[in-house]
C-alpha cells in the first residue's frame, strides 16, 4: 500500500519520468527479473502519443550494470539513438536549496558523479527545495550510512532518502558502454583509436566488422572534433609504409593537419605513414642532438625527426622513399621554415646510405678537429626493415678512421617477439654489421606493439673497423709513381 501511494503521488506531481519502450510486457518483465534478481513489485503504463508502453524502469541495489543501455539494442548493426533510452531509479536526498552546495562539498563521496548527468534537479512540489541525487552503487540499500546522517544532521536536513526516476538516453552513455551493450555478449570491445588531426583510425578484429559503421558513428559522436573514422583493411606496405582503409563513419577527408612536440605538420593519412604513439620517441631521439649536429634521416616520412632536428640548429638530410612522404616531408619544412637547413632525397633507403650520406661522411669526417663537438647521427626508423639495412656500414668509407669521438652513431629500429628482445635486436644488428657491438650499444624499448611484439630502438656507434675499410699499400701508392715503378722493372 505504502509503495503504491508513493508511486502515485510522484506521478501526480511528474516527478517520475518515464522512457517509452516497445519492448513487450513479457519480455520486460523476464528482462527485469534477469537483471535485478527478483520480480519487480509494480509496473505502471503510461499513455503516451496514444501507445501504451512499458517504461522499463531498473530498480537494482548495486547492480553494476545500472549505467548500460537498453538490452534490446544487443546486435544492433544500424545506430538508432532513440533505441538506447532507459529508465534507473536512484537514490536521491532533498533539500532546501540554499544549502545545496555546502550538502554537496559534505557528501561529495556519495553525490552522483557520472559525466553528462545532473547531480541537483528541481524538486516539482516545492520550489523551495532540491533533490541532490546519489550514486546508487554508493547507497545501494537506499539508505545513509551513519557518518552521513550525522552530517546532514548539522546541516540540519532530514537523512530520509528518496527514489528518484533517472532517464538515461544515449547522450548520457560511454562508447564502451554502448558498444558493450551492442556487440554480442562475451567478445572483445574495441574502443581505442588512434587520432591523427579529425581522422579517428581503429584497427578491427574480424567479430567486429559487421558492427564497423555503428562503432565508427559511436566513436565520432563521443569524441568532438572527429568528423572522419577510418578502419585498417590491410597490413602496413613495407615499401611505402601505409595501407588501405575504409572510411566507417563521417566525411571523406582524409588530408588532416596534426601537432605533435609542439611542432605543425600536415599530411595525407591515406597515402603517407604517421603514429601519434610515437611522439615520445620522436622527442627523445631530437633531445640528443646539440645545435651544429648532422642528423641522416632514413626513412623520414613526413619529418617527425628531420623538422624538429632541423629547428634545434642541425644540419638535416632526410630521405623517404614513398614520392608522396618525400612532397608533404617537402612541404612541412616550408610550413615550419626550416627548409634552408633540410635536403631532401626521394631514394632507396640503400642507395640514399651509399650515395649522400657517405659523400657527406667522406667530406666532413676528415675535417674534424681534435676536441670538434660536431655529432653524426643516423636515425633509421623502419622496424620491419632497417635492421637488414645495417650492412651498408660495412666498409662504406675509405681512408684512415676519424677519431673514436666522430664516429656516427646510429639509432635503428626494429621489432622483436623474442622472449629477450634486447638481445634478439642486438644479435640481428651485430650479423648484418659483421662486429660484436658488446658494450658499445644501449638498447631502449620504445612500445609494445602487439602481444609479445616489443619495437625498440638500438643506439650505437658504428665501430671503426666496420665503417672504414683502409686502402691497400698499392692503392695509397700515387698512380704516377706506380706508373714509373712500373716502367723501372720493365726496362730491368
């Protein structure tokens, strides 16, 4: 009698607010019992737009799925936004409205806190008043534990706690959340992106396909300033570093500009390759180097490293080989204007180590001056690749060796599924340079990619014994000089 008087009386006064739902009286009442354990005591039918609906109203004690959407959404492929109303009753504390806020700051542990909903509404009955609503996983029994009566009590504000109808509608849901309630029941939820500029790029498992267009929608709309949502159908092209993607959600755009170390750069998702993860490194690698270094940049792209080096004074050659990272590489040291201390190169990654770097090596090297701070750095970021390319070292200069001080140092990536990904990497870097590169390299994990897949970069300079390879006493003989040698032993 109780509960039916007070339903009653909050419907007279529209305190409760019903979610109209075309789910069928049997089916909710089933749903009901499922999620809350127990059959519910009252249902009430509302008339609304001349339908009589079932408000589906969850009055679970701590229940934690209080906050998910409606269950009749499970296998939905097509977002409908309306399909995710649904009503919670929670516990709420009324009181007089000017003290509000000192009720708040004295029970901010048992306030309601969840993001996109009201923590004080407006009490229908009494203008003068507030109802301050509660997290129901806090008061789960409807109850106030003794510490918070005692508070309310030199607040002066009767402890009686009130239910209070919460519609929930799909603004008020997390992505996870609504993705979770969509998908079937015990596969993986992907909720992660990457973000490059409005470009939101997720990587789907196979179970999540047939959900793409809904989850890239979701993604959009619960995340501002993503307008485009994109899905990798393919594995990165080794040869320029990018791959094909669907467009899942938004506008087809996929020119974006980004910012990363405080530096701008814009670009073509579609055709160049860009990880926001990589920022970090990007930073690490570039505080290294001191104004007057020479930075050789392998595998540039669109000058991550090349740019930020390029403004800290350095002298910079990078290279790519995909024609289209070369023009946005070209076109970024424009935008930040430092493209009188790039030269770039359109080459092979082998071809640009034997052809500009060595003549630049060849040219500088001997020119160093004992106690010279002028550093070389070769940066070779290709983790599926640049590790194979560590042979071109071998013997790449002719000559005497420079000082031990002048020798470049190299910073190659890769990656490793060993168990010791710091020794599988170095015994990779010391076959293909040929050397033991035993105390004389440092190894820094840069992120775990995959599942017991490690990238990392190793730093080291190259040995003297590798880079140089020392002419033979013939060959430092002058040809003239060979030439009458030569002459001598014939006229003998």
């Amino acid at each position: 009698l109780w509960r039916l008087g007070y339903c009653a009386r909050l419907l007279k006064t529209n305190h409760f607010r019903t979610a109209a739902s075309n789910t069928s009286f049997p089916a909710v009442w089933m749903l009901l019992a499922q999620h809350s354990g127990r059959i519910p005591g009252l249902f009430v039918v509302v008339k609304k737009n001349t339908f009589f609906t079932m408000p589906e109203t969850v009055e679970d004690k701590a229940n934690p799925e209080l906050y998910l959407p409606h269950p009749g959404v499970r296998g939905m492929t097509l977002l409908d936004r309306e399909a995710f109303k649904r009503t919670v009753v929670v516990p709420a504390l009324k009181v007089k409205k000017e003290i509000v806020s000192s009720v708040l700051k004295a029970l901010k542990q048992s306030v309601l806190q969840r993001p996109g909903l009201k923590r004080v509404v407006e009490d229908p009955e009494d203008e003068d008043s507030r109802f301050v609503i509660l997290d129901p996983h806090k008061i789960p029994e409807f109850l106030l534990g003794e510490p918070e009566q005692q508070v309310l009590k030199e607040l002066n504000v009767h402890p009686e706690v009130s239910k209070y109808n919460l519609e929930l509608t799909y603004e008020n849901f997390k992505s996870e959340e609504i993705l979770r309630a969509v998908l079937p029941e015990g596969q993986e939820v992907t909720s992660g992106f990457s973000r490059v500029g409005h470009i939101a790029h997720l990587n789907l498992r196979d179970h999540q396909l047939p959900y793409r267009h809904l989850i890239g929608q979701v993604i959009m709309d619960k995340n501002p300033g993503i307008t485009c949502v994109v899905n990798k159908t393919n594995i990165i092209d080794s040869t320029y570093r990018n791959f094909e993607m669907e467009v899942l959600a938004g506008e087809n755009n996929l020119v974006t500009k980004v910012k990363e170390n405080n530096i701008a750069y814009e670009l073509d998702f579609s055709k160049v390759y860009w990880n926001p993860r990589l920022s970090t490194e990007h930073g690490r690698i570039v505080g290294l180097l001191q104004p007057g270094d020479v930075l050789f940049d392998v595998f540039a792209g669109i000058g991550p490293f090349a740019i930020p080096a390029a403004r800290r004074k350095c002298r910079v050659l990078a290279n790519d080989l995909n024609p289209a990272s070369y023009a946005w590489l070209l076109h970024n040291c424009k935008l930040n204007k430092v493209d009188s201390r790039v030269k770039a190169f359109n080459m092979d990654g082998r071809d640009f180590l034997r052809g500009p770097v060595r003549e630049e090596l060849s040219k500088e090297l001997p020119l160093l001056k004992e106690g010279q701070k002028t550093a070389f750095h070769i940066v070779m970021n290709l983790p599926a690749l640049a590790v194979e390319f560590l042979d071109v070292f071998r013997h790449l200069l002719v000559g005497e060796p420079c000082s031990p001080a002048g020798l470049p140092t190299v910073h190659c990536y890769g990656f490793s599924k060993h168990s010791n990904p710091a020794r599988d990497i170095q015994e990779r870097a010391e076959a293909a340079l040929g050397a033991s590169l035993a105390g004389r390299c440092s190894t820094f994990l840069v992120r775990n990619v995959a599942p017991n897949k490690e990238m990392l970069c190793l730093s080291f300079q190259i040995p003297a014994d590798v880079l140089y390879k020392r002419p033979c006493p013939d060959e430092a003989t002058p040809a003239s000089k060979r030439l009458r040698t030569s002459q001598d032993s014939s006229e003998e």
